[in-house]
C-alpha cells in the first residue's frame, strides 16, 4: 500500500490535474488492494474515480473505460449486490463489442461471465443462460477447455440443466479486466513468480505422485520462496515437483495437459527471475513446442510462449533471436486478434524497445511510426494521451539520431 501511494504522490506531482492514464492505473491498483484489505467503501471510491479518469483521457467507448467499468461490475458481485453490479457490467460488454466487433475476444468472454452470474442472481436465469453459452464458446476457443472460466461456465450450465437454484459464486479473476494474461504484457522480465491457481489444481490427487512425495511441508516452503522472491531457493523443490507432476502423466499415458504447460511456463519464469537464463530458455522452448502441438500457432498460449522465449534472449543480449520470436509472437497476435490495435501495438512497442536497446535506434524509429500509424486508426488507442506519448517516443529517438554540431 506505501508503495502505491508513493506512486500517486509521484503521478500528481508530475501530472497535476491527476487527469493522466497513468494515475487511473495506480488508483485500481490502490482500490484492489483496499479491497482485499476490507476497505470498501475506499475501493469504490478509487474505482469510480479511475473510471472518470479513463472517460476524460480516452472518450467512453474505449476498453480502457471497459476495463474500469468491469472492476466496479465484479466489485459490486463481490458485494453480493448483482444488481448494482448489472449496469457497470452491461456497459463493459457493449463497449468491448463495438471495439472488437465480431472478434472472439477473451475480455469479452470474461464479461459475459460475470454479468451471467449476477443476471442469474437477480433473477435472469434465461439471459444468464444465453451469456453463459456465449462466453464457454469464446473461452474455450480462446483458452481451451481446461480454463477456469470454461469449466465454471459448464458447471453453472449442467447446474442449471438439473434443476439447482442456489446462488452462484464466481472465481476470482487472476487478473484486472479478465483481459491479456500477463506475459503478453511487452515487458522484458516474466510475471513474478508465485505459484498460479492451477499450480493447486496440479496438486489435487489426480495429479499427486503415489508416494506423495511432495508434503505439505514442502509446498508452504515453495509457496514463501517464491512469495519472497528467493528464487535460488525455490527452484530445487519447484522443480522437483514439476518432474514428478510430469512422470504422473507418464505413467498414465497422458500428454502434457494445459495445466502442466502452465506450471512448466512458470518453472521458467522463476528460473529467469533468478538469472539462470539457460535454463529458463530451455524450459520454455519445450513448453512453446508443446503449445504448439496442443494449440497450433493461432492461439494465445503459443503467443505468449513466443514471446516468453523472446524475453528470455532478450536478457540473454542475443539480439537477433529475440527480434526473432518477439517478431512471430507479434504475427501471432495479428492473426488472432486483427482488430485489437492495443495488443497488436503493444507487441510493437516491445520490438521497438528491443531495437533500441541494442543500438538500432533507426529502426525503433521506423517502428513506433508504424506504431503511431496503427495508433491512429478508426477503432483502438486512437486517444490524444496515448497518441501523444507515441509522439514523445518519437521525438525523443529522432533526437538521438541528429548528430552533433
């Protein structure tokens, strides 16, 4: 929580008007946290407030906006308040909608969700049921249908079929607005490396060695490694219950499931977070070739895992591999996404960055001007905040390139 204040204390020093993107951001980090901690009515007053900063600098019908709008939506479900919730949430959906239009985009699925539950609880089991259907669809074509939101939408769905009416729970989200997992977010460092939700789904008994070898003692020692950032520390018994997960499978004859891949992925990211980048690199081009078997190469687990490999040569300082893969992770979002110009952008700004981190600054020139024209398009961050920081970007590269008088 100091943290975050500082951070606004910064943000409204160097943004006065406390009007910047920049300030929302931290005020829904903020409310979170006020949440969790109990503090409701200071979480709604940041979420509100981080709303109204989004509609002055983005217009109200970006996803920006949606986005705060589903933190009020899911705040108030929280509450057990559906009601409440409704508005907030319906309005998420329409924007999404008209911003991605046809698309199978997950924000939109994840919206549909919440907004079902709270229908569903205040009264509205057929529109619940419709959203439902709606949103097992774009999930599971989006995520598979191991993800969390596919198998919740299937269990309301058979629960609802056999005549069960108690109130319905969500879970909760792992991420705010249910957009983009983190690992597409273009930075250079994985996500920290806590042990995910599906880590616990691994350990249930189907997955559990015969031995059990792994004692609950083990998993609290891995669970406060990792939650105080002692990667050395935790990657012998994190390993180690990686490899026993994976001899499990074999011995069943089974394939690596979406929940291995994704507790793989993470092994990765606490070895790179501890600076064993080879063997971060290995694990997750194995993860990234199995993805591609299991996905195909339209599909956001390959996407990310491009780009988790991308990351990871970054930090190796082996250039041109990483504009290699950070370049297919780009190609990738295209195809999947055509009409998200903030992720298509996003992946951009990542292969800008890295051009110019290894002295290409020309070429992160030409890139953030491609940016800027993308950027300018019909639908997506066609917003004079954003329009004026790729502008900034800009200006400053070309600086670099004048030479001196």
């Amino acid at each position: 929580k100091e943290l975050t204040l500082t951070c606004m204390d910064m943000s409204e020093k160097l943004y006065p008007s406390s009007s910047h993107p920049s300030a929302a951001g931290l005020l829904g980090d903020l409310a979170d946290l006020l949440f969790w901690q109990g503090n409701y009515d200071g979480a709604l007053s940041y979420y509100l407030k981080a709303l109204q900063i989004c509609e002055t600098a983005y217009g109200a019908h970006h996803p920006m906006v949606a986005e705060c709008l589903v933190d009020i939506g899911t705040f108030f479900e929280k509450q057990s308040k559906p009601v409440e919730a409704i508005p907030y949430l319906q309005r998420a959906l329409d924007i999404y909608n008209t911003v991605w239009q046809d698309q199978s985009h997950p924000a939109v699925g994840s919206t549909m969700y919440h907004l079902a539950v709270c229908l569903y609880n205040s009264g509205h089991p057929i529109d619940a049921v419709d959203l439902w259907q709606q949103c097992l669809a774009i999930i599971t074509a989006t995520y598979g249908k191991h993800h969390a939101l596919a198998v919740s939408c299937e269990t309301h769905l058979r629960m609802i079929s056999a005549g069960e009416e108690a109130a319905l729970t969500t879970p909760r989200p792992s991420s705010r607005g249910g957009g983009i997992p983190a690992s597409s977010s273009g930075v250079n460092q994985p996500p920290q490396a806590p042990i995910p939700d599906i880590f616990v789904q691994a350990s249930s008994p189907q997955y559990r060695v015969k031995e059990d070898k792994f004692s609950a003692d083990d998993m609290q020692k891995l669970h406060t490694y990792l939650h105080n950032h002692q990667y050395n520390e935790a990657i012998p018994l994190y390993q180690r219950y990686v490899d026993e997960q994976e001899k499990v499978l074999a011995a069943e004859g089974k394939s690596l499931t979406p929940e291995f891949l994704a507790l793989l992925t993470q092994l990765g990211h606490t070895y790179q977070h501890a600076g064993q980048y080879n063997q971060a690199l290995e694990i997750y081009l194995k993860a990234l070739q199995a993805k591609k078997t299991l996905y195909g190469d339209d599909q956001i687990h390959t996407a990310n895992a491009y780009q988790a490999v991308g990351h990871c040569y970054d930090a190796k300082n082996e250039y041109q591999l990483a504009l290699e893969y950070h370049t297919l992770a780009y190609q990738a979002w295209q195809r999947i996404f055509p009409y998200d110009v903030t992720l298509i952008c996003s992946a951009l700004q990542t292969i800008a960055r890295l051009h110019e981190k290894f002295g290409q600054v020309g070429v992160a020139l030409q890139v953030w001007k491609e940016i800027q024209k993308i950027a300018g398009a019909e639908r997506g961050v066609d917003t004079t905040a954003e329009q004026y920081s790729i502008a900034l970007e800009i200006a400053r590269l070309e600086g670099q390139l004048v030479d001196p008088v």
